[in-house]
C-alpha cells in the first residue's frame, strides 16, 4: 500500500454508504434497530412523537446524559469505570452558579466550573493510576466527596444566580432548529468518535482495556492513557453541568444525582464492556438516545409514568440480549 | 369526461374541508379538552391530589393524565412540561419542586396557548395564571401560636421540613418564625432537610433528639414529619419522649393520624389536597372554555386537627 497515496481507486473504496455503514458497526446496529422500533412504535400511538418540536426537545433532554457518555465510554473502554460523573456534573454547574452570584464575567464563571471537573477526573486518574485502586472505589469516593460538598455549600438550598443572556444561551439558545446543548452533544461526539477510531491515542485505549499486560509490554503507556481517559471523563461532565445549569438557571444541591447509572447504561447498551476493550462513542449515543426516547413516549402514550423505570429496564435487556446473541452465533 | 372526474373529485374534497372549518368555528368540545397534573413526587399527600382531581376531571368529561416526577429535581419537571407541550395538552397543574428551573417551561407552554396555574407548591415568577393552595404563611403562625400555647412559652424547638428549597415549606417556616418571635424564651434550634423520605426523617429525627436532649418541641413542616417523629418516639430509646416533647405536623398521612391518636403528636395542620385537586381541573378547564377570565389565587385553607376533632374534618 503506498503512502499518501490518492489514485482513484482508493477513493471509491470510501463511498458514503461504505463509510456509514463502517461507523456503525454490528453492535451498534442492534441499538439504532431498537431505537427505530421503539420510535416506530411511539410514532403509530401518537401524532406529536414526530413534530420538530418534539424531536428537538427529546434530543434535547437526553444530551446531557449523551455528553457524559462519552467520556464515560472511553473510560470504561480502558476497563474501568466512573461513578463519579453525577457529583462532578452537579458540583461544577454550582460552582458555576456560585461564581455568577459573586459577580464574575461569564468566561471567569465557566472556566471555574471546567477547572472542577478538571479537578476531580484528575484525581479519579490518580487514585486510580499510582493510588493504584480499583476504579469503583476510587470514583465512589470522589461521588461522595463531590455530592457532599455540595449540600455543605448550598445547605439545601439550590442558588439561583442572575445570569447574562450570552451565557443562558448554552442551555436555552437554538442554532437554527436544532437545540445548542444537541450541538454540544454532537461536536463532542464527533471529536471523540473519530479520536476513538482514527488516532493513536485511541488505539491506546482500546490496548490497555484489551490486554493491560500486553498493551504495557507493548510499549503504550497505560497509567498515562487511564489519567488522560480519567480527566477527560471529569471535564466533559463539567461541559453537562455547565450546559444543565445554563439550562435550568437554578444550581440544585441534587442536581445530577443518580445519572451515573443512566450514563452507565447508555454506554454499555451502546456496546461497551464492562471488562474493557470494548466500546463506542457512536453507540453509547445511541444508547442515551433509546432511553431518552422511551421517557418521552411515556408522557406523549399516557403510560403509567411509574412504569417508565420498569419499560426502560426491558428495552434495554433486549438490545443487550440481541447484541449478545449475535455474538453468540458468530463464534459458532 | 376526465375533465368532469377530476371536478367531482375536487368538490369531494372540498367537502370534509369546509367541515373542519365549520368545527373550527365552534368552541373546544370538552370530550377534546385534555389536562395534565403534575405532582411534586410520589408521596400521599398527592395521591389525595390526584383522587379530587379525577373525580373532576370524570364529572366534566374531560381527559385527564396524572404525571409523577421519578425525583424531586427541578430538571425532572421540567422534562414533563416539555412533553406536555408537545403533546399539546391543553391546561397543566403543577405542584412545583424547584421554582426558578420551571420559570422558562412554564413561559414557553403558556406561549404555546396552554392554561397553566400552580397547585400546593408555587413558581410566583412563572407567569402562571393562578395559584390554588394553603396560604402557607399563615398556616405556619398557626403552627407556632399552637406550639407556644403547648410548651408554655418557653423552651427549645426545632424544625423538619422537606426540600430545604421548596416554596411552600420555607413560607411555613417564616410563618412559625414570625409567630415565635413574640415568645423571646422560646429558641429554634435546628432546622433539617429532609428531602421528603421517610428513612431520612428517621434518621434526622434520632440525630436531633440525641443532639439536643432538653428539646420541647418539633414542628413537621411537610408530610414527612408526622409518621417519621411518631417512628422514632415510639421506639425504646426515646420512648420518654412521648407526650414531654410536643409535636405538631403537616398532612394527615395514616401514620400521622395514628400518631395523634397514640399521643405521639398534638396536632397536625391538615391541608385540602382533594380539593386543591378539584379546583385545580375546574379553574382550568374554566380557563380553557374561556368562562374564567381573571384567575385570582384560592386559598384552600388548613383544619387544625387534634384528638377531639379527629373523626369531624373534612378536606
């Protein structure tokens, strides 16, 4: 194969439906086929599923958790995990809020949030890289930490700051039709995804969560790739909490609160494995969108909103189970 | 004869047209006229909410969607409004968790033509047509007149409420506050949060007990207070407590009932949920037939209920 080659052969190799078909591979077409079913099947039930309006708003509602998935795929690619994204999702929009209520100009603001979740993924990656524990405890501690200082600060009450239009925006504005925290939602994952597939450092971190032994021995530097993966993972839920805060206009000392497990659940629907090696932007996005979908479809049918848990749990064990049936039949 | 084919299939188009602007012209039918309530979160007192609510909704014939927020996040409700907007309902009444994350949903869906008012729990700044509830203030200075009857005058107290950044809690709160500052002797010593959960009330309940032993008196700002201070008393370790520290709650929950019943609580200020669920379908559906024009505030008051009126109230 020679380098830097363009003959025309080699160009259309790459044809628009090769390439799409090669950026949603066999696992992630078992989401998107469940996610197209489970809107078919909203779409039969009621006329509103389908408007614009509503679109918008479902991709809307489910970025945030689409956003943190990202960083948490990567992370549990390297076979790890972050409980942690909820705590430093809440704490970085309160410190956010916090900064506005002191009078600071927006840029100052955001950039105190970022630094948070800056903060805490750096020492998850610490704990876990030369702290050397397991990545459950490590992030569950830092959750602890994190939620904790938040009702220290805010004493339970949430803080509803005054805020300028240019920074309402992040959350509220629209570009177009399209929602500015979707196209947060969609940069992000377009950066990653394509780092993920086409780029040294994401072959890394597929190394390390493969085979950690052989990655080392290989010559990656595992310990680095996990800090890297750990930080990013810390800062993008500071981008989710900045975007909700923005959103809501009112910094909660619950906000975030159990989201880790949706975000969880998004990533490993979208593919990931839980022992690592495994994994995809581009399906942990789809997974936030399933869920994301089957809460919406809840209001727009009138279902029992107490069922919504209940559906959500039975959607996702039959994309899963179809995933590993799949896999199943291919190595027979 | 295509010609006369195409004309004929052209008037019998026009046909079903002029009669959906004939049925335009005509106001909503109320079999169409859908409303949806939101409560705080999945606790009873809403369930009562709900029932006067329904049986509204059923007497008039309208559609009525009952939607529970998994959590008391703001941004919860917001999700349900948003979807209630684009399902296109036609009156909402909410109960709201976090006043300020609502404003913007609230805004929106009033833009959108949808009647919206608030119920129980108010977001004064949303724009919402009107607020149907308890008068929280004053049932508050009831609460600590109550109490500084019941301890004499003097003594510590202290307070459990819910959502430290509920609305309605914390105007109960000012309330007491406002009522014992006529009484100098008499002292709040804490203020806990509770979120609403039962195990969290326990355990709120025990740590305040332990931390304050010489304690006279506990006000249950929200339904959580009654059956969790009755919990707690009714155990070995603070079974003293019993009838030496007086207590007065919100909601008359069974277990606060029974409370009351056993001697455990002095009083409880039993709210109207079923009527506040009654008036909520009735003054939307007004708004939405166009009958009402200038909502006002409903004050749907408080009984002050103990062991001699236990059997004689009604909500």
């Amino acid at each position: 194969m020679e380098v830097g080659s363009t003959s025309p052969s080699r160009w259309s190799a790459l044809s628009l439906p090769r390439v799409l078909l090669g950026l949603l591979r066999a696992q992630e077409m078992s989401v998107l086929l469940a996610l197209l079913l489970v809107s078919a099947g909203i779409a039969l039930v009621t006329p509103y599923f389908l408007t614009t309006d509503n679109l918008m708003g479902v991709f809307r509602s489910f970025s945030l958790t689409a956003i943190m998935s990202v960083g948490m795929v990567m992370v549990i690619v390297t076979g790890g995990i972050d409980l942690s994204v909820g705590s430093v999702m809440g704490l970085s929009g309160l410190v956010t809020a916090l900064a506005f209520q002191n009078g600071f100009p927006t840029v100052v603001c955001v950039s105190f949030g970022l630094g948070v979740g800056f903060v805490f993924g750096l020492t998850n990656g610490l704990l876990v890289t030369a702290g050397r524990l397991p990545p459950f405890i490590a992030t569950l501690g830092t959750l602890s930490i994190g939620r904790g200082l938040m009702y220290i600060v805010t004493r339970g009450v949430p803080v509803t700051p005054d805020t300028p239009e240019v920074f309402n925006a992040i959350g509220q504005g629209y570009v177009g039709l399209v929602p500015a925290p979707v196209i947060i939602m969609l940069v992000l994952a377009t950066a990653f995804s394509v780092i993920m597939r086409f780029t040294t450092f994401g072959r890394h971190v597929y190394a390390t969560g493969g085979n950690e032994q052989a990655a080392w021995l290989s010559g990656v530097n595992t310990s680095r790739v996990k800090l890297v993966v750990y930080t990013l993972a810390g800062a993008i839920s500071a981008i989710a909490g900045i975007v909700a805060f923005s959103r809501y206009l009112s910094a909660e000392p619950a906000s975030g609160f159990g989201i880790e497990l949706d975000v969880i659940a998004a990533a490993v629907i979208g593919g990931a494995s839980l022992s690592g090696g495994v994994g995809s932007v581009q399906g942990a996005i789809l997974g936030a969108a399933l869920t994301g979908i089957i809460a919406n479809g809840v209001v727009l049918m009138n279902i029992n909103t107490y069922a919504q848990q209940t559906i959500t749990g039975g959607v996702i064990l039959i994309a899963v189970s179809i995933d590993v049936w799949r896999h199943a039949r291919k190595e027979r | 004869m295509k010609k006369l084919l195409s004309l004929f299939q052209a008037s019998l188009m026009a046909l079903p047209l002029s009669l959906a602007v004939q049925m335009n012209a005509t106001a909503k039918d109320l079999k169409d006229i859908k409303i949806a309530v939101i409560p705080k979160v999945a606790v009873p007192f809403f369930d009562d909410c709900n029932n006067g609510a329904k049986a509204e909704a059923d007497k008039l014939g309208v559609q009525y969607q009952w939607v529970v927020p998994q959590n008391t996040q703001g941004s919860t409700q917001v999700r349900i409004l948003e979807d209630l907007i684009s399902k296109k309902v036609d009156g909402i009444a909410i109960s709201v968790n976090e006043p300020k994350s609502v404003e913007a949903a609230i805004k929106k869906a009033m833009a959108s033509g949808i009647k919206v008012l608030t119920f129980d729990s108010d977001s004064p700044n949303s724009g919402r047509s009107m607020y149907i509830g308890t008068i929280n203030s004053a049932a508050g200075e009831t609460m600590g007149e109550s109490m500084a009857k019941a301890i004499g005058g003097e003594g510590e107290v202290a307070i459990i409420t819910g959502q430290l950044g509920a609305v309605n809690l914390n105007e109960r709160i000012d309330g007491i506050k406002k009522s014992l500052a006529k009484y100098p002797k008499i002292k709040i010593v804490a203020t806990e949060g509770t979120e609403d959960d039962l195990a969290k009330a326990v355990s709120v309940t025990e740590t305040i007990f332990r931390g304050h032993p010489a304690l006279k008196g506990i006000f249950g700002v929200s339904q959580v207070g009654g059956p969790a201070v009755s919990k707690v008393m009714a155990t070995k370790e603070f079974g003293a407590k019993k009838g030496a520290v007086k207590v007065f709650a919100f909601d008359d929950l069974p277990d606060t009932i029974k409370g009351v019943k056993e001697g455990y609580i002095q009083g409880i200020m039993v709210q109207r949920p079923v009527t506040m669920g009654k008036l909520s379908v009735e003054h939307l559906v007004d708004q939405i037939t166009g009958k009402e024009k200038s909502p006002k505030n409903v004050d749907t008051g408080v009984n002050v209920v103990n062991s001699q009126n236990l059997d004689s109230y009604t909500k």
